[in-house]
C-alpha cells in the first residue's frame, strides 16, 4: 500500500520534488552546522557550544622540585681549547662531574640503564653505565646555595682540538649533577640531573650551549627538560655583543645538525599579558608546541595555539588558582604603604 502510495506521488504530485529537495537540504545543513556533532570546522559553531564540546585536554600535572641549576657563563668565550666556565646552582650539596668527549651512544644506553638496570644517582654509577666511554674527567664539590664559577678544561696533554664533523660519535662536554648526601636522595624526586653541552672546536664552530637536558628520577624514569616560549607581544631588545651574521651562521648549523626544527628561536618579552585579551597574566602551556600565551580566561575559546596556529593537544597551568591568589595577595601586602591599618 506504502509503494502504491509513492508511486502514485511521484507521477501525479509535484509536492515529491520539493518534498525530496527539502530533506536533503535540511540534511546538508545539519551536517555543515554540525548539528549532529560531527567533525566540522569550529568557526561555523556558536562560542557556547564550542566551549562545551570542544574543550581542549588538560594534562595532569604533578610538581615536583628540582635541586639541580646550571648555566653556562660566557659562552661566547668557551671552546674545545680555552674551556668552558659553568655556573651550578643547586638546594643542596651537590657534586658536578664533567665528561669530555662522552661516547654518544654510551650515553643514551646509560639513561636507558636507569630505567631498566639500576639507578644513577651517583658519578660512579654514570661511569659503570658509560663502560669508562669518555676522554677527561673533571669534579667539583658544590655547596649549598653556592654560585660559584667551576672552570672545566681539557688537559693539554690530551691533544683535542675538535670532535670530527657532525654526526659524531661523541658529544663534547657532559655534564652530571647528582647529590652528595645520601639522606638528600630519599627526600627528592629527582636525584640526578645529565645536561648534554656543545663546545666550539675546529670543525664545528656553533656557539657553545646546552643541547640537552636530562632529569633522573628516584622511580626509574627520567625526563628530557623542555624551554617554554613564552609570548612576544613587543620584540626584546638585542644583545649589542651578536651580529646579523653570527646568528645567521648559528642558525645554518643548528639546522645542519637537526636541532633547529625543534627549538625555534623566539624573542621573549618583559611583559607576560595573554596574547588575546591582554589583560590577564600568562599561566597556560600548550602542547606540542610549548607555547605558553594565554591566560585562564581565553585557554577555553582556543583549539589551535594563537601564536603558531598548530592545533593544541593537551595544555597545562603554570600554577593552580590557589596559588594565583596567594601570589596577588601577597603582591596586595607589599604594595600597601607602611603604617596602613586594615
């Protein structure tokens, strides 16, 4: 009867037409306007259900405090022959022991030991890791608190000037931080700390930096330590030491070696304001690209980085909402003058 019916709608009644055309227009619209909830583009969506369906992941995060500090002082003056100057900065009573020309991949081995074997907490433990892998080393007892310069030289008996061209098969300079007190490595959660250094030497001339670093965990893990960028709403003023040329030279061996893809160079500014509203601090970090731009308020509204555009997979707080009170809190109290009764 159903079939009689169509049928005799489809040779006498053109209302069949406009009925069809319409259910497909209709169908079309909803899946355009995303109606059912499929994957269409977000600016079609009003901001309500945007925020609601949408909403970028939040990374777990746990804080955990990490005793170990080091910078590189004067990098513009370090090479393979003159030696580096390093500058550690640590909670605790530490020991910074230097390894020239570390076997590279000794080195990657070492850090999986750790997971799988045993736990490098001290510089021994390193050097059975290693298999004795390395040219020189060095070692300075580091107190407490204490800034002091630590000088780290090749002997000139040893008769480096260069490490070969890229890709070697050693790195230059490592560096290993790790606690000297016993007591000190049942309280933290990090109990050592690898920093990977590049020196200039003949056959490489790029600025002398830290490529990598690398935390140990008590547990077993460990952690390749990442820099943040954050956002630059005005351009930082340059450094009158470092020409065009130089950071242009820089740039085509970083890219040579394979490390420019994955630290772009960007300047940084005194100011932290979100990027969209500029009114609220910066406190969210998106992942993958680590752009750390936008405030609580706008982290909701944004699927893609406003600084890149790459498409944000998870994000992260600086600090929780707790903290960002007790910071303006106190920040309140200093600025109340003296004698000012509440």
């Amino acid at each position: 009867m159903a079939a009689v019916f169509l049928v005799t709608l489809y040779e006498y009644s053109p209302l069949f037409y406009i009925a069809l055309v319409s259910v497909c227009f209709l169908v079309t619209s909803a899946l355009v306007l995303g109606w059912f909830g499929l994957g269409v583009p977000v600016i079609l969506r009003n901001s309500e259900e945007t925020d609601s369906s949408t909403r970028v992941l939040k990374k777990r995060m746990r804080q955990v405090k990490n005793p170990f500090g080091l910078e590189i002082l004067n990098p513009a003056a370090a090479s393979v022959t003159r030696g580096v100057t390093l500058t550690p900065d640590c909670l605790e009573d530490c020991v910074l022991t230097c390894y020239w020309g570390c076997n590279v991949q000794k080195l990657h081995e070492a850090l999986q030991k750790h997971v799988y074997c045993f736990r490098i907490k001290t510089p021994q433990a390193l050097e059975d890791a290693l298999y004795n892998e390395y040219l020189y080393k060095q070692q300075h007892f580091i107190k407490k608190n204490d800034k002091a310069e630590k000088y780290c030289q090749l002997p000139e008996d040893a008769q480096v000037v260069d490490f070969g061209p890229v890709p070697r098969a050693r790195y230059p300079l490592v560096a290993l931080l790790t606690l000297a007190d016993e007591e000190d490595r049942e309280i933290y959660d990090i109990i050592a700390m690898v920093a990977v250094i590049h020196v200039p030497d003949e056959s490489y001339r790029l600025s002398c930096r830290i490529l990598y670093q690398y935390l140990l965990l008590a547990q077993g893990q460990y952690h390749d330590l990442k820099q943040l960028f954050m956002s630059a709403n005005s351009p930082a003023p340059s450094s009158s030491d470092t020409c065009p040329a130089e950071s242009s030279t820089d740039r085509g061996l970083l890219e040579k070696a394979g490390l420019a893809a994955d630290e772009p160079e960007l300047q940084e500014e005194n100011s932290k304001d979100c990027v969209v509203c500029q009114n609220g601090p910066v406190n969210w970090v998106l992942l993958p690209c680590r752009h750390t731009c936008l405030c609580d308020g706008c982290i909701k509204y944004f699927q893609q980085c406003p600084m890149c555009r790459q498409f944000v997979q998870e994000s992260f707080p600086l600090c929780s909402k707790k903290e960002q009170d007790e910071d303006e809190s106190t920040r309140v109290l200093q600025d109340v003058p003296p004698g000012r009764v509440f």
